[in-house]
C-alpha cells in the first residue's frame, strides 16, 4: 500500500481533496486495488491512500479509515502479524467494537482508542508505516516499524507539512519547490545511498 497527506490550514475542502488524491495517484502502483480521500477543512489535514488488498479483501478495509467511535483517522501501509491477538484481547478485556471487517488496519484503531497509541506501537509485531490523525486532540503521528522497513518521507513544502510513502507523492503537491541538498548529494556520491534522516531534497526527511 502506499499512504500520503499533507496538513494546510486556510485550504477548501475541495482543494485539499483534490490535491491529496493526485498525491495518492503518483504512488499507485503501490496499491493497484483500491484509493480513498479523506480532510477536515477547518483542521487543514488531508489523509490520501492507495490499497493494495491482502488481508480483508473486502471494502471494509478501505482507507483512510476511520475508528468506532470517531476519534481516529489512519492511513496505514504494511501488516500487523500479532492483529488477530490484539483483536481477541480486546474482545476478551470487552473494549472490541462492533468489528466492520477483519483488517488490521480496525484493529489498530480500536487498540489505539483502548491502550493509547505509544503503548498499541509498542505490543505490535510486524512492518508498518502509519499517519494516524487524532481529531479530538487534533494532531497528527507518524510511527515506523522498528526496523524501518516500511518508508516514510516528511517534511515542509512551502507552508505545507507533507508526508508519504515515496518523494514522488510529495512531488505531486502545487507547492512542491525543494531543492536537491547539497549534504544529502554528497552523502550519495560517496555511499551511494542517502542515509537518514535525510532525503535528497532539502527540509524533506525520512
């Protein structure tokens, strides 16, 4: 799957949704199967994401999804392995929802609004990039798996926060201007990668 969005206040809700599913589009190749959009104008954040089925194969799993009770928004790439204890616990502790589908992606939202987000992260097991929109605390996280598998590119175009899955989605944003830098181009010559935190644009990390 493949994920983006950007936070931009003082933007219509046309406008960020428009923007956030062209963002999504330059990553569709990562997710051929399914696309969804979502914003809250008055907060400027638009989620964007491109599914690749593998778990729940159904449209319960569409993303962005958002949790039971309405707190959370996710756009969420990768896979959960220990989803299906996570979601028996919950339903052993009574905390489970009225389950729509059997993604992991509900499961994590449900752990979320259960155990807070620092403590689901920490009992899951798998590879995962996540940006996880918090409407009632309005804020945004971006969470990886330990070992970094999945990507996760952020950083400031113009007055835009923006994030995704690869360059290419932050590249499709209007206000995408960032120069190459200097330091992550040299980086590259001499290891023929760029290291972390850097990305081979300026103020754009990973």
């Amino acid at each position: 799957c493949g994920l983006t969005g950007f936070i931009q206040p003082g933007w219509t809700a046309e406008r960020l949704t428009t923007t956030v599913t062209a963002m999504a589009q330059a990553i569709a190749h990562r997710g051929p199967d399914d696309s969804g959009a979502w914003c809250d104008a008055e907060a400027g954040i638009a989620l964007g994401h491109r599914r690749l089925s593998i778990i729940d194969l159904s449209p319960a799993g569409h993303q962005p999804m958002i949790s039971a009770d309405g707190r959370y928004v996710i756009a969420f790439n990768g896979e959960i392995y220990n989803h299906a204890e996570l979601r028996a616990e919950l339903q052993e502790l009574g905390m489970a929802p009225a389950w729509r589908g059997h993604s992991d992606t509900e499961t994590l939202l449900a752990a979320f609004g259960q155990w807070g987000i620092e403590a689901t992260l920490a009992r899951t097991v798998g590879m995962f990039a996540i940006a996880l929109w918090d409407v009632q605390a309005r804020s945004l996280h971006l969470a990886r798996d330990r070992f970094g598998e999945k990507p996760l590119y952020y950083g400031w175009l113009g007055g835009a926060f923006a994030f995704g899955s690869e360059l290419k989605a932050l590249r499709a944003h209007p206000d995408f201007n960032n120069p190459v830098c200097r330091e992550a181009l040299a980086q590259y010559f001499r290891f023929m990668a760029v290291p972390a935190p850097c990305s081979i644009y300026q103020d754009i990390y990973k």
